[in-house]
C-alpha cells in the first residue's frame, strides 16, 4: 500500500497546466492520498519557472475549518501524523532542501500543517523516498527527461505517476518505460474514477488488484466447476417426497 | 437489469442550491457529534466498559463520536456470528445481493450531503473531497453490483459432447474488512459491497480515526434490508491494536471447512 508518486514535468510542458496539476495532486486532502504527488521531478531547463508557478499556486491555498467552503485545504487526520510529517519537513531541510512555500504548522486548535513545497530536494533523499502522507511536495531537478524518468522509477513503490508534454514520443516513452499501476498523460496523478480508472499499484504500492476494475470481485470468490454425464439417470423425487 | 453504469455526477457548489443543501446538512450532522455507537453483532446492539474517541482533527475539543471498544471475546462472537449467516446468505441469489447494493446507493444519494458532513467533521475533507468521496462510494455499490451480475451469468466454457460443464464462481466465507481513514466512505463500502455482493459475511471493523462515517453506512445497510449478521460492525479490542491477529486467528479455525476466512485490509 502506499506511494511516492512523482509527476514529470519535460522541457517542452505547458507550465501553467502542469503547475496546476502539481498543486491539485500534492495538496487534495492536505497530500494524504495514496495516489498524492509526493515528487515533481521536473526538467532543468524548467526548473526556474516552475519553482516559481509552484509556489504561486501553493500560496493561494487557504487552510482552516472545512465548514467553511472558503477553505481549499484543512486539518492532517491526527496527532501521530502531526509530528510525523514535521518530522519529515525538518527532515527535508537537514538534507539540504530549499522550503520554497508553507514550512510551518499549528497543532493549538487542530493537526493544521501549511501546504509546504522543498525545492532542491536530492534524488535518493529521505522525503524522496519515504511516504510522507501529507502536505508535503519534494521538487527534484532532472537533466533531462531520461533523467526525470530514471528518477521516477526509482522507488520501492509504483502507484501513480503523471507526465506532462507536448511531445507524443515523450508521452509514449512514459507509457512503456513509467512503471506505475495508475499512469496519467497531461492531467493530475489522482482522482480515479470507478471503471473509468481501475485503481492499484505495483511493487510495495499493492499487488495491482484494481479497485472499481472488472477482476476486483475475483478477489472475494473462487470458481467452482461442475461436469455432469449426459445420458446418466438423473431423476427428480415428487414434490413433497422425503429424499 | 439494472441501466448501464454511470459514474456519480460530482456536485457544483457555486450554484447556490447546492451550497444551500450542504450548509443544512453540516447544520444537521452537528447536532448529531458526541453520540455514542454501540457494536453490533448479528444485529444486536452491544455497549462494554470501555469508548473509543472519534475526534474533529481541526478542533481537539469537538467530539464527533464515542465508540464502544470490543473484547476479543467479542471479536470472535462477531466472526462466530459472520460464519453462522454466512451458511443462509450464501445461497441468496447473486440478482437478490446486487439489488440490495443498488438499493443501499440509492439511499446514499438521497442523503450525499450528510455522508459528505460527517467526513467534513470526522477527517477534515473540504467540501469538494468529501463530496468525490460519498460519490466514488456510490459508485462502488453501482459498480460492484453490476459486476456480480455478470459473474453470476452462463460463464463461457468450451463445448464437449457427452457432459454438461459449468462454471460458479462461490463465496470464500468470513472476511474481515479493516479499511484506511483517507476515503473513509468510499473504500470502506467499496471493500464491505465487494464482500457481501459475492456471499460472503463481513466483520467491519473501520478506522479508530473514521468509524462514525462507517457506522452510518451500516446503518444504510439495515435500511436496505441487509439480514442481521452478514455485516457485524466493530470497534477495536479493548487495551492493544489486537484486532487483525485475534480475526485472524479466529477465523483460522476454519481451514478445510466451507466459509475459511480469507482476512483482507
């Protein structure tokens, strides 16, 4: 169970989509998705840019009360969590990452931990590579896109994945070689739908039994055959006889 | 036959109807937070010495619900319980099991906004998440039904003369469904629909995070005529994280026997 899901972002993506798909696939219920965006493994060549549109978006998240429909983002589920993921923020920083937005947390009131992004995050780190199961976005930088897709792959789970470009071979490269259960080509790495997207990972993602797919209820049964003579006596007793 | 499945519409609310709709069941759902929820056991209500807090994550002092802790006494009456139904609910006809999920969806969507409420009060979820949540759960129950019914048609076999061949796909017996808090509607009654649709008998025991969620989907349940005992609803044993291992254990026994646990979390 579980995931360290990247999002790619090439050289040639529409920024402002990808950024946008970023933010919603790290942040949706405060990052505590198994199929979240823990890892935006973007491209050097736009690296710069989409640091900054990152942290543009992740600014205008509000946290608070979900009473209140003004509030995009709300509380982590409990105080084990809490400490847990700020563990990991501190973490991340001690291992040289760069806090581009949120960083801080209030446990006063409620578990409320700020939509945090860490920029300059090494590959092979510790939040590059451990679930963190919360508001919290790693951004690695890759050379190129073979580097981007060597990044991505390299995890012990394998859950979602997303790619953004505008390039057809890059997207078909990602389709043969991203190893993920659940892979999305220029949208958002959540938000599987019922039969639409039958859901499970790979690796210690799961066993890839797909949630909302034809061959999930095979999980609950087992098939029993049975083979009869044609031709035997098959006789029927008379309503009401004893047998 | 049920009509071709369609994925449940998510809700607009920048119509104000629909933001209406939400305020007053948030409105609702709050008069409700602090009760307390008994296990239920083949049906039958059952409080012990000891609760289990269900609390507001933005709010320490917001009681959502108090739940009644089991005793590994109970955990094994509940899997005892699970395996005596599962010797009738077997032999319900798959078409009877389908129609029961689509009626407990239907009952969902009449009340969406409140099973959205109480994720709002219980983990925190924005309107939007709790919102795609209660309607992914719809969907499984649409879904899963649907799919019973195709598992339970004439199954594809090769032709030979002299034999008549078929193919059944049976239940495996108990099942312990321990589902995560993060979708706390939607995959609980995913698991717990997939289990029941197939014939099987469930022990549910929800997230000591999430459980009021899940108490009113069983409650759903019973509304929809589920038989007492096909779904028996938990909390965890009293003093120690035991609930997996006494389940397990419990249904252990059964190995060799129709209805041996197949534990699933």
């Amino acid at each position: 169970m579980g995931g360290k899901d990247a999002i790619i972002v090439a050289d040639d993506a529409d920024l402002e989509e990808a950024a946008a798909g970023v933010v919603q696939s790290a942040f949706g219920f405060q990052g505590q998705k198994c199929s979240a965006c823990s890892r935006a493994i973007i491209d050097a060549r736009v690296y710069d840019p989409m640091l900054e549109k990152i942290a543009e978006r992740t600014a205008k998240i509000k946290l608070g009360d979900p009473t209140d429909n003004g509030n995009t983002m709300s509380a982590v589920i409990n105080d084990k969590a809490f400490k847990t993921i700020n563990g990991y923020i501190e973490k991340g920083k001690a291992e040289g990452g760069r806090v581009i937005a949120g960083g801080g947390s209030d446990g006063e009131q409620g578990f409320f931990i700020e939509p945090t992004v860490i920029a300059d995050v090494k590959a092979g780190s510790t939040i590059e590579q451990e679930e963190i199961f919360g508001p919290v976005l790693a951004v690695i930088k890759a050379n190129d896109y073979d580097d981007a897709l060597r990044i991505a792959n390299d995890t012990q789970f394998g859950l979602t994945g997303a790619v953004y470009s505008t390039d057809e071979a890059k997207l078909d490269r990602a389709r043969n070689e991203f190893h993920v259960g659940n892979l999305y080509l220029n949208r958002k790495c959540t938000g599987a739908l019922v039969g639409v997207h039958p859901f499970g990972g790979f690796n210690m993602s799961g066993t890839d039994s797909k949630a909302g797919g034809r061959d999930y209820l095979l999980l609950f049964m087992q098939a029993k055959v049975s083979s009869e003579r044609v031709g035997a006596t098959r006789k029927r007793a008379e309503a009401g006889t004893a047998i | 036959m049920p009509t071709e499945f369609r994925n449940e519409p998510l809700t607009d609310f920048s119509k104000e109807e629909n933001a209406q709709a939400m305020r007053a069941a948030l409105d609702k759902v709050k008069t409700q937070l602090g009760n307390e929820y008994p296990l239920v056991i083949g049906g039958k209500r059952i409080k012990t010495g000891a609760t289990l807090d269900s609390i507001n994550p933005v709010k320490h002092t917001e009681l959502v619900g108090k739940f009644y802790k089991a005793t590994k006494e109970l955990a094994n009456q509940a899997v005892e319980t699970a395996y005596e139904t599962f010797q009738t609910w077997r032999n319900v006809p798959a078409a009877e099991r389908a129609e029961l999920l689509f009626r407990v969806a239907a009952l969902m969507r009449e009340r969406k906004h409140e099973f959205s409420a109480w994720m709002i009060y219980e983990v925190a979820k924005t309107w939007p998440e709790a919102d795609g949540d209660t309607a992914e759960a719809i969907d499984f129950l649409e879904f899963y039904g649907r799919e019973m019914l195709r598992y339970a048609s004439d199954q594809p076999l090769v032709k030979i003369t002299g034999e008549q061949n078929h193919l059944d796909y049976i239940p495996l017996g108990v099942g312990a469904v321990i589902p995560p808090w993060n979708f706390p509607c939607a995959i609980m009654a995913g698991m717990t629909a997939a289990a029941i649709v197939t014939g099987n008998t469930v022990v549910l025991k929800p997230s000591s995070d999430a459980p009021a969620i899940a108490y009113k989907f069983f409650e759903l349940l019973e509304e929809a005529g589920l038989p007492p005992g096909v779904v028996n609803f938990m909390q965890r044993t009293r003093g120690e994280n035991a609930t997996r291992a006494t389940l397990g254990k419990a249904c252990g026994r059964r190995d060799g026997r129709q209805g041996r646990n197949h534990c699933r979390g």
